[in-house]
C-alpha cells in the first residue's frame, strides 16, 4: 500500500509554508493595504500591480470543465518543469535518494535530478521503446521515490505500453509520474482516469504543445488531494504569474481551434511519414502519437547541418542512446512541412 508519509521527506513533512497576503485574506475588501504593491497601479494599459492568485482558482476551475479532476487534485505549474522539480524537492532527499528514468526521454528528468543532488537510476527502453519491467524492478531499492514515465515518449513519439505503466502503478511504492505533455495527439487514453484507483499516481500535462501556449509557461500535474497539497506547500507562492493566468484562462475558452489544429497536425503527420519514407537517406520512421516523428537517416549529423543552412532547425538526436542516426522532427504548418521537404528533396 502506498503511503506519503513514507516517501516525503521529513524537513517537508514539518515545512510551515510561506503565508502571502493573500493567503490571509481572501475576501473583497476595497482597500488593499497589506502587500506593500503599487495601489496607483501599473505603468501599462494592463493593470498588474497586485499579486496573482497563488492557487490560481479560476484557472483551475475552468480545467476542472475540460478535464474533470476537481481543483484539490489539480497543481499548476510555471510550466510542468516546474511540477517535476517541485516532485524532487518534495520527495527526494538529497545524497540518499534515487529515481528510476527510462532513456531515452525527456531531458529535464534527469537535469532535475542532477540539480537536486538526486541519483537517476537509468534503466534503458528496450528496442522497440517499451519499459523494461524487469531492469526496472531490479533498479529499484528502497530510496527509490519517483519513476518517471513520458507517454507519449519524448523523443521516440510512442505510447509505452498502457498495461505496463499499470504494473507499476501496481507494484511501486513510490510515486509513478506519467508525463502526458503529448497526449492530446495520442490514440491513448490518459492515465487521469486513474487517479481515483492510483494513490501513487501523478499525471502531468501542458498547454506548452497543441495548446500553443509554449511561452506563457503554463503545466498541469493531477494527482491525489494529499500529493497536490505537498505541491502546493513546496512551490513558490506565486509561481504562475498573472499575465499568463489570464491569458491561459481565455485560451481554454477555445477547445475548438485547439481540436482544429490537433486534426491538421496528424494530418500533416501522415503527410511527413509518407513523403519521407521516399527519400533513400531515411532509414526508418518510428510509430508517432505526438506532434514529432523520430526519424532514423543514413548520415544525421549531414542532414542537420544542410537543413540549418537552409534555415531549417529539426533536432539532431543521434548522439542519444537508442537513437543513433536519429532526426526529430515537428510537425509544422502545411507550408513548413512543404518548405522542409523540398529542401531535402536537394540534399545529396
Ligand atoms: C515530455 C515533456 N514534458 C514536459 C515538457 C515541458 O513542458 P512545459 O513547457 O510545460 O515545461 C516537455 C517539453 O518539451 C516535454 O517534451
């Protein structure tokens, strides 16, 4: 049986959090004199001079219409690096502590670790980019405290095995992170709708990819009302600013451009896996449920280093284990997809 209290550290067990001025009162006073803001305001046609919410309630309210998980099982993040590192330092002792990465995927995971003095146990995908349950359960000791799952996989752009994960969610003391940054591109259904099964389950999302909101820095991590509250007390107090509440808060009030764009990029998708598979430098094309395919080519470092000359940027990911040879490539607009496939079209 899982229980917090065997996982989260003791200096954060005893933690009294920061109280802000708005954490002591929350009412609708006229004269706010009690946070040492501006009260003339801002030098802008927008006001900002007064704190944001820390809670961000609004915000989380609307996500609770779109994804159905109430507000106490909902963090919100300056983006979900932030959520990831909130998990280390919530978790994770220093100098003691390990967590289990399954290479090759996202690379904050690790840098997170490294920066919280954390060992990152790596136990590698096997070939077909699927987890290696067994390496996994041999890495595991009982300073393991996360796992960190990305699903679909940034770079490979494949789902991990549904039933998989569910061992884990099964078998695992500590907390398993399932990072769906790419899910709304995915067959998959999310792991959210597990949270109510799984206590040691924490599943992230953004509106950095099909939300299009990559620069208001915005991430999701759902988990239990007990996770969520460790979350909370940990982050900074006003860690999502109020510029990006906002403006995140209008954005969620257009699902149906967001669901136009999804359809266009895998459309788009198909489109780039077809007409690349043509080319005799591509050697492979791996299954994608995201907006990237990882591409496997005869000479990488080459087709990098043309397409940045025809100021073209993909990612070169070939000096990662498990993907030598490999390009990563965005889907981008239709005219994006074009002006790449005609560059390469001369590339000899
Ligand atoms: C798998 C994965 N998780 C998280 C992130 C970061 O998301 P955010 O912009 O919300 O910090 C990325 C960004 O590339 C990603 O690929």
């Amino acid at each position: 049986m899982f229980d917090i209290n065997n996982i989260l550290r003791e200096n954060i067990k005893r933690l009294v959090p920061y109280s802000s001025a708005r954490d002591e009162y929350q009412g609708e006073a006229s004269v706010f004199l009690d946070a040492n803001e501006n009260a003339f305001g801002s030098p802008l046609d927008q006001q900002f001079n007064r704190y944001p919410d820390p809670l961000q309630y609004d915000l989380k309210k609307r996500i609770t219409e779109i994804k159905g998980v109430p507000p106490r099982n909902i963090f919100i993040g300056n983006g979900s690096d932030e959520a990831i590192d909130i998990l280390f330092r919530s978790f994770c002792n220093p100098g003691v502590d390990n967590v289990i990465l399954v290479p090759p995927t996202y690379g904050m995971y690790e840098v997170s670790a490294n920066i919280n003095d954390i060992e990152a146990r790596k136990v590698n995908l096997t070939e077909d980019y699927q987890l290696n349950l067994e390496g996994i359960a041999e890495a595991i000791d009982k300073n393991t405290k996360l796992i960190f799952i990305c699903s679909p996989n940034n770079p490979t752009g494949n789902s991990i095995n549904r039933d998989d994960i569910q061992t884990l969610l099964a078998n695992f003391k500590g907390i398993v992170v399932v990072d769906e940054a790419y899910i709304n591109f995915s067959r998959q259904k999310s792991f959210i709708q597990e949270l109510t099964e799984c206590a040691n389950l924490v599943v992230m999302q953004t509106l950095s990819k099909a939300w299009g909101l990559a620069g208001l820095r915005v991430g999701m991590a759902f988990a239990s009302e007990e996770i969520i509250e460790v979350m909370n007390k940990v982050k900074p107090p006003y860690n999502v600013n109020e510029s990006s509440q906002q403006l995140a808060l209008a954005a969620l009030a257009n699902v149906g451009q967001v669901n136009e764009w999804i359809k266009e990029t895998l459309a788009q998708r198909d489109r780039l896996v077809l007409q690349l598979k043509e080319f005799d430098f591509v050697v492979d094309i791996y299954p994608s449920d995201a907006n990237f395919i990882l591409v496997k080519t005869t000479n990488a470092n080459g087709i990098y280093d043309y397409l940045v000359k025809q100021g073209i940027i993909v990612r070169n990911r070939s000096k990662v284990e498990l993907c030598e040879g490999c390009l990563r490539i965005t889907v981008g607009t239709p005219e994006e997809n074009t002006i790449l496939l005609e560059a390469l079209q001369n590339f000899k």
